[in-house]
C-alpha cells in the first residue's frame, strides 16, 4: 500500500455526513422558498376570488363608476370613490410626514452629535412602534376635538385628523431611511463643502441631498405605499361613509377600511357584496406594490451610487 | 498687471460685508438647528400627549376586576380577560410558527445560498412582503386559513396571519445578526474541517442569538397591535368565555383544542370599545388601550435595551 492513500481515505467524502448536510440545507432552503410561496398565494387568493366578482361587474364599471354602493339593492362598485378617500388622506399625511420627516433626517445626519441621535433614534423607533388602533383612539378622541375647537364646522368623523396622526406615524419611517441615504453620502464631500467655506446648513443642503436624492425618493414613496395600506386610522377616525370627495375635511371610507367595514358585518362569504373586498384588496395591492418596486429600486441605485 | 491697491477704510469696507455674509449663514445654521429640535419635539410631543391622555382617561379604571372581568354589555363591568388571554395564545402561535420558519430562512440566505437568480428572486420576495400592507395578510388568511384550510376564525388561523406578517422582519433581523459575524469565524471553523451546517449550529446561531432574539421582539411586538388582518378573518368582538387551557386536553388530539378556539384580542377588544357610542365604553377603550400600549412600549424598549447592550459588549 502506498503511504498516501490512508489519508486520501480518510478525507474521501463521507456519504452519511454529506447526506445530512443536503438534507438541512433542502430544510433550509424551503425556509428561504416559503415567502415566494406566501407571495404566490396572496396573488393566487387575491386574483381568484376577485374573478368571482369580475364575472359579475365589469372592469370598466368598476373603474369607472362613480358610486360605491355594493350593500345597497341599487348597487354600484366604482373603486374611484374609495380610492378618493386613500388619496386624501394619503395627501394629508405626506403633508406632514415629508417635511418633519426630512427636517429630522437632515438634523440628525448632519446637525446632531452622537450622543443626541443614540437618544432620539430610539424615541423615533418608539413613536413607529405604536399599535395604529391606539393612534385611530387619539385621532378620534383627541385630534378630533382639538382641530374642532379652531374649526367648529368640522364633522366628528373626518378625513383630516385621520391623516395627520397618520402623517406622524410615518415621520420615523420616512426620516430613518432618509437618514440612512445621507449618512451613505461619504465624508469626502462634505470635507470638500467645509474647505470652501460652507455652513453646515449649506452643506446638508446643496451637497448632502443632492448626493442623496434617489434615497430621499425612495423614502417618500415608501411612505406613500405605507399611508395607502393604513387602516385602523382611517377606520376608527374618518368614518366609513363611502364619499367621493378630495376634501380633507369630509368624512370618507378608504379602500381599508371598507375591508374592515366588510369584515365587521355578516355578509355571507361568496355573495358578490362580500367579494368586494377582494377585488379592492387587488386594488391596494396593485397600487402599493407598485411604489414598492419604484422605491426599492431607487435605494437600490442610490447604494450603488458609491 | 495692474495692481489694485485698497487703503484701509475700503479694507474694513470689504470685511465687513463678508463678516455679514458669513453671520447670516451662521444664523441659518442656529435657525436650522432649533428647526430640527423643534421637529423632533413634535413627534415627542405626538408621543407624550397620546400616553398622557389614555392614562388620564384610563389609569382610573384599571383595577384587578378589569383584567379577571369578561367583556359585558355594561361598561362598568367590562373587561379584558377573554382579551388578554387571547393575545397571549395567539402570539404563542404567531411566535411558534414566526420564529423557526424566519431564523431557518435567515440562515440558509446568509451561510447557504449560492448566488443565482433563485436567490434573487427569494430576496425581492421578502423586501416586497415587508411592504405589504396588513390588510392584505388578512384578506390571505381569509381566503387561505379560513376558507381553504378549514380552521375558522380560530386562535390558529389569527396566530398563523400574523407569523406571516412578522416573518420580512424575523427574516432580516436574524440577516443583519448573522452578517455582524466577521468571517474569521466561518474561517476558523471550515479550517478545522467543520461543514456548514456544523459552523451554523455551533458558531452562527448562537453568536447571533441575542441579535435575532431583538429582531424577533420588534416583530412580536407590531403583531402585538395588529388589528386589521385580524378582523379581516372575522374575528369576534364579544367573546365571554376563555379557550381551554394549552396542552392540558386529553392526548392527544385535546392538546391543541385550544388552537381551534374562538377568541378576541386586546386591539380588537379596543376597537369595539372605541366604536360604541357610549361614552363609558371610550374610558374603558382608553384603559384597553393604555395596558396595550404599555405591552408595546416595555417590548420595544427591551429590544432597544438589548441592541444597545450588544454593540457595547460584543468586540470581535
């Protein structure tokens, strides 16, 4: 025998040891699988079900249309009036969320030491972990009352409060990835702005955002997908009167919480009122999933950018 | 060339205006500054008022008989005990079924998965699932759990519902624990002729525990809250008695009876109360919503603790 082939023996490929390696990993890898098989399914049940109802209203009525009556014996289903409602109140808390949300990006990217931002990131991250039923309450209870005072007209359902509570829940989502995009900006480019001279307001504006506009993009649009798809604000504090308006201060049901309207009441499952909420689940899905794709890809362009 | 001589009263002319110019810069800067504080104060603010006020409007009926008291249709006798209950058995489920499933994939993406465009795909996947919106889970769930599979509106289908919401955050936690492992580790192991699933076991899991056990904290603690997928399956709001215990039937098919339990939780619980037009259900909404409110806080400060803790002590 020669004396290299007892090693080469003992390093020969263990048949049982590999064949638990490729078990574990297949184990692992249908882990990893599992979350196209969740997206697979929320196409497959959202697609199915709204066929169901598609056989019943055609697409161009439910485009179209501008009514949203689906409980009513004279129904109509045109989405453009829930879809009113999601714009609205969307409008109303991007008015909000952009700009504390990019001020307190700026702030803490540029202006804040270390020792300010370790306290005020984790404020931040409290504020975007309250449950949204409990920002509805305050909305309701609280905002309501308070813009009542200066605005006595107001109904007690309204679009507006709803939107701004809603807008402050976002600000920490809009100003973290913010602050992210301009914390990726290297230094070497604020050394140039400050060897010119430059203040540090001048820099953050002129040099630092600019260099980070794809990622300040893709905040703001990921704060759009996120205040479309919010729902127990808009369900406890704005009312769920379908209403096709663009007036903040009006009352009106959004596309969430119409499900939620739906989900409430005991419509039996299969009857075309009930399918509703499907097809304006597809409806929301579609649209935030869209600004998804546009945002991930703009923070995906940003990082490369460097 | 010629040469521009400046005599002295022109001099301080000249620095003047630029000293101006320069002071007005800085007054932005200062201006810019308090702008900032004054931002963030708002969300504080946001903060501070939305805590004070269920507590001046809640702490009052928060006594022992709420939380022992089942729902009831007087507001005095109310509580929240079919609602906390129910919470807890859910999130059993929802951490149950959330965390294997979300540390498993974390781990294959990070230490197995070879560069193709099947990872690819896997990765946009998860980034696209975190920015689905709740209610679309619910309406899964719905057609899946509930009508598909069969298990009602039940603690199971509830629990299930949102392991799948939480499982994007699970997932990229335990990803961005993992990564914090510096690849010296890997070498040392795969030089003593470990193999992968060696290294995971013995060296990748357990350095990055305390990482995914904060990962997993925020997720539970947004499922926590959850309110629409959960109403999107039909949950009940009146539910006045409690499923039975976990694990306590007879084996052992009566183990899980309690899966398949209706129930209620404490966001929903809230919403009903939110949703009465009498003004006593509001307080107690108030009181549901402060001990909520609370749960969130506590969980989402541990997870902050216990980031802060780790990048403090953990030196490579």
């Amino acid at each position: 025998m020669a004396p290299g082939t007892q090693v080469s023996a003992r390093l020969k490929k263990n048949p049982l040891r590999h064949g638990k390696e490729r078990i574990i990993e297949g184990i692992l890898f249908s882990a990893a699988a599992f979350s196209v098989f969740v997206t697979a399914a929320i196409v497959y049940i959202l697609l199915s079900e709204s066929w169901v109802f598609f056989q019943t209203v055609p697409l161009r009525d439910f485009l179209f249309d501008t009514q949203w009556t689906p409980l009513f014996d004279d129904a109509h289903y045109g989405i453009m009036v829930l879809l009113s409602g999601t714009i609205t109140s969307t409008a109303v808390a991007l008015l909000v969320a952009i700009p504390f949300g990019t001020i307190i990006a700026i702030w803490l990217s540029e202006f804040a030491g270390f020792k300010t931002r370790e306290i005020a990131k984790p404020v931040l991250e409290l504020l975007g972990g309250v449950p949204t039923i409990i920002y509805g309450y305050f909305a309701l209870i609280f905002v309501t009352p308070l813009l009542q005072k200066i605005w006595p007209d107001l109904p007690g359902f309204n679009l507006l409060s709803a939107g701004l509570v809603m807008g402050v829940m976002i600000i920490p989502y809009i100003a973290s990835i913010s602050e992210d995009a301009m914390r990726a900006v290297p230094m070497s480019l604020r050394e140039g702005s400050y060897a010119m001279g430059a203040t540090r307001f001048q820099t953050a504006i002129r040099v630092v955002m600019p260099a980070a506009t794809s990622g300040i993009a893709s905040a703001y649009i990921l704060g759009i997908s996120r205040a479309a798809g919010e729902t127990m604000i808009l369900a406890v504090a704005a009312g769920m009167q379908p209403n096709l308006t663009f007036d903040p201060s009006e009352p009106g049901a959004t596309i969430t919480s119409y499900i939620v309207q739906v989900a409430l009441g005991d419509l039996p499952h299969g009857s075309i009122g009930y399918q509703t909420i499907f097809a304006a689940g597809l409806a929301l899905l579609t649209m935030t999933l869209t600004f998804n794709m546009l945002g991930y890809w703009l923070r995906k362009r940003f990082r490369e950018v460097y | 060339m010629s040469q521009v001589t400046l005599n002295a009263a022109q001099i301080a002319e000249r620095l003047a205006a630029i000293r101006k110019i320069i002071a007005k810069a800085k007054r932005f800067d200062t201006f810019f500054a308090i702008l900032g504080l004054v931002s963030l104060m708002v969300g504080v603010l946001t903060l501070t008022a939305l805590i004070a006020d269920m507590a001046i409007r809640g702490l009052p009926r928060i006594d022992l008989d709420f939380f022992t008291s089942f729902p009831s249709r007087r507001a005095a006798n109310a509580g929240i005990l079919s609602a906390w209950v129910g919470t807890i058995l859910v999130m059993l489920v929802t951490a149950l079924a959330a965390v294997p499933l979300g540390v498993a994939a974390g781990v294959y993406l990070e230490e197995y998965a070879p560069k193709n465009w099947m990872t690819d795909i896997i990765e946009i996947n998860i980034t696209n699932l975190a920015g689905v919106p709740s209610i679309v889970y619910g309406l899964l769930a719905l057609g899946l759990f509930v009508y598909h599979f069969g298990f009602g509106q039940s603690i199971l289908s509830a629990g299930l519902t949102l392991a799948l919401l939480i499982l994007p955050v699970v997932i990229v936690s335990t990803r961005e624990a993992i990564r914090a492992i510096p690849q010296m580790v890997r070498e040392a192991a795969y030089g003593c002729g470990a193999t992968t699933w060696q290294l995971t076991r013995d060296h990748i899991v357990p350095y990055s525990s305390a990482g995914i056990l904060t990962g997993v904290i925020i997720g539970m603690a947004r499922a926590i809250g959850e309110t629409a997928p959960i109403i999107t399956i039909g949950a009940l709001t009146f539910i006045a008695f409690l499923p039975t215990a976990p694990f306590t039937g007879d084996p052992p098919a009566g183990l899980f009876d309690w899966v398949m339990a209706p129930f209620t939780v404490m966001p929903i619980q809230m919403f009903n109360w939110t949703s009465r037009p009498e003004a006593d259900f509001l307080v107690n909404a108030a009181a549901a919503g402060f001990i909520l409110m609370l749960m969130t806080l506590i969980m989402n400060g541990l997870a902050i603790w216990l980031r802060y803790h780790l990048r403090k002590k953990i030196k490579w």
